[in-house]
C-alpha cells in the first residue's frame, strides 16, 4: 500500500471521526452539573458584539464544547489513568498518594492575619458576655498521613499555622493534631481515601479530645450505635483527579441509644429526629447525608443530653460529622454556617442567652479561603 493511499485512507477515518462526534454533540441532551466533577458545567454563552470584541465570546464557546464533549468523563478518566501509570505523582493539586489515598496539596496561606483579626475581635466582643470560647483548627491528611504523600512531596507545616492562629486569638485551643497522629495507624481510617474530609472515626478521636478538655468522660467508642450506610463514597478529590478506578469510602454513622433528639432547619422549618439525611445516598455528594447539607442555623435538642448545657457551634462541614458526638452532652446545639447566616454570632448569642459556650471548628485545608470566618462578628 502506497504511502498515498495510507494519507488517504487517514483522513477518511479522521473526517469520519469528526463527523460522528459532531453529531454526537449535537444529538446527546446537555447536563448543567457534573457529578463526578461536583461543579457546574457551562452554559452556551451568549452572542454580542460586546462579547465578540473582547474575546470572551470564543473563550466561553471553547469551554462550552470543553464540558460537553461526547464521553468527555471516560476520556478524562482514560487521561488520568495514563498519567497515574506513567508515574505522575500529582494531578490538580492533588498528590497521588500510598494505600490508595488521594490527598489535597496544602499551599501556604495567605490570610492568616486577617483570620487571627477576625477571631480575636469576636473573642473579644464576647469576653465581657461571660461567653466561654473554644477553638479547634483541624489538620488535614496531608499533615496526619505525611508518610503516604510522594518522596518529592513539599508541604507547608499546617499546624504551625494553627498555632500562630490560637496564640494570636487568644481564644483558649483544643489541639487535635497529636491525637489524630497518634492514632493514625488504626485499623479504621481518620480521612476518606478519595475525599478531603476526615471520617466518623477520625472526628471521634477529636471528639475524646474535647471531652478530655472539658473535664468529660469520653463514651466508649462501643457504646455507640454504628451503621455502614455506604461502601461506595468517592468524594472531591476522587472528582479533581478523574481517575475512576479508585474503589468507594464507607461511610459509617454513630448515634447514641439513649439520646432522644429534635433536629430543626430553621431556614426550611423542616423537624426531624435525626442528625442524618440518607436521601443523599443516592447522589454524588453523599457527605451532605450528614446534617442535611447546608443550613444557616441548625437547632438541636437532646432532652436525654448528660447536661443542661448549651453551645453554638461556628463551623465548616468538618463538624457535620463531630456534632453526633457532641449532641450527647448537650441539652442544645445551635449550629451556625456563617457562610449562609448574614447576622453575625454575637447578635445571636444576645438573642440566646442561655447558649454561654461557643466552639469555633474549622480544618485547615479551607480555612484560609472560607467565606464563613468573614462572618464571624
């Protein structure tokens, strides 16, 4: 065969190629939210001569095409498979780490001085109101489980943030880095294999710690009730690195025999007995099965709690999953996602007096970037 007709041949194939994938754009329905990526995919931009002059017209065509190329989630996942195999350690920022983890890379932050502005002012403001202030600043797996992240692997030291965080404050910490460490060869894991938050596991250690600092006796991890809900969870790591051959997490859920809990949504109204919504078992983002996702202001009442206590807890979703643990002590939790309730912490606790303690918990990964900490005041 000549080397003619092999040309030939070639871009018969190719112009075949490209018009079957043509139609095939053009025929298959369009999504606006990819699951396995967990964002939203764009939307056909608008035509204007404005859009046209300043160029953003093609740029947002080109990522229009981009997000709905035909099987666009097995090439990306054929991509990532490649990379993985010929060596590449690292993908998004996330490092492809030993036993099978995925692990978010850790940047240095860059509003530390801003945040330790922001606690101490509200630390501050409180003082006076006789409110007992608490601080708990989470690492991440890529300080716990250092040894599983790549040989080249360069990470800033996390907690040595925290602890700039705590001292400049001045709100009293409880440290949980020593106690994840020191528990992290146990046979259950403290963090999702393919997701950036701790598990159940991992928020009771903290949740000893805590009651340790409270003068508490932490409840045996066996007095618990414990449910396998999942076995397939693949969180948001699993969705930045596209490599869908990674196995599921389980997820496991606690509760207490005795607790007998009232759960309200003020933002819905919605009442219920339950800390967990397992309707989020059949989507992607099954860790929003615990508290219900996202909601301003989350009541809690417990009215067989070892207490009469009463806590606001200022929290990112790290506490989804510590705040079972910690609904056994107390007679209420009010729980704030300062992202979402715009009034601010101290007019809450004015309008609550009863509440007279206030655990902050965030994790570091987020910490420097989250909305909620502005919204503490």
């Amino acid at each position: 065969m000549t080397s003619e007709k092999i040309r030939s041949i070639t871009s018969v194939f190719l112009a075949i190629g490209v018009l079957a994938f043509s139609v095939m754009f053009l025929a298959f329905p369009k999504k606006e939210f990819s699951e396995n990526e967990n964002r939203y995919l764009k939307a056909l931009p608008e035509l204007t001569w404005e859009h046209i002059v300043d160029g953003s017209y093609m740029e947002d065509l080109n990522g229009y095409l981009c997000d709905h190329f035909p099987f666009r989630d097995f090439f990306m996942g054929c991509k990532s498979r490649v990379e993985i195999l010929s060596g590449r350690q690292e993908i998004n920022q996330v490092f492809i780490a030993e036993d099978g983890y995925l692990i978010d890379a850790y940047q240095v932050p860059e509003h530390t001085e801003d945040t330790i502005t922001i606690l101490k002012n509200f630390a501050d403001s409180m003082e006076s109101a006789g409110v007992e202030m608490r601080l708990m600043l989470v690492p991440t797996s890529v300080y716990v489980y250092q040894e599983k992240l790549p040989d080249y692997a360069m990470t800033p030291d996390q907690m040595e943030t925290a602890r700039a965080i705590y001292e400049g404050s001045g709100i009293p910490m409880i440290d949980v880095s020593e106690a994840l460490i020191a528990h992290k060869e146990d046979e259950l894991p403290l963090y999702y294999h393919t997701d950036h938050h701790w598990t159940t596991y991992g928020a009771y250690i903290a949740y000893q710690e805590y009651c340790n600092e409270m003068g508490w006796e932490p409840v045996p991890l066996d007095a618990w009730d414990a449910e396998t809900v999942t076995e397939s969870f693949c969180g948001t790591t699993y969705s930045r690195v596209n490599d869908y051959s990674y196995p599921g997490d389980a997820i496991t859920i606690y509760s207490h025999p005795q607790d007998q809990l009232t759960v309200t949504y003020e933002d819905t109204g919605e009442v219920t007995d339950t800390l967990y919504n397992l309707a989020y078992l059949e989507q992607k983002d099954m860790y929003s099965l615990f508290l219900n996702n996202l909601h301003p202001v989350i009541t809690i009442s417990n009215e067989n709690a070892l207490t009469d206590r009463e806590l606001v807890l200022i929290k990112d979703s790290y506490a989804n999953s510590f705040v079972p643990f910690l609904a056994h002590h107390y007679s209420r939790i009010y729980v704030l996602d300062t992202r979402y309730y715009k009034l601010g912490p101290s007019t809450f606790l004015k309008e609550h007096p009863s509440a007279t303690e206030v655990l902050i918990l965030y994790n570091m990964f987020t910490l420097d970037t989250d909305a909620g900490i502005r919204g503490i005041f």
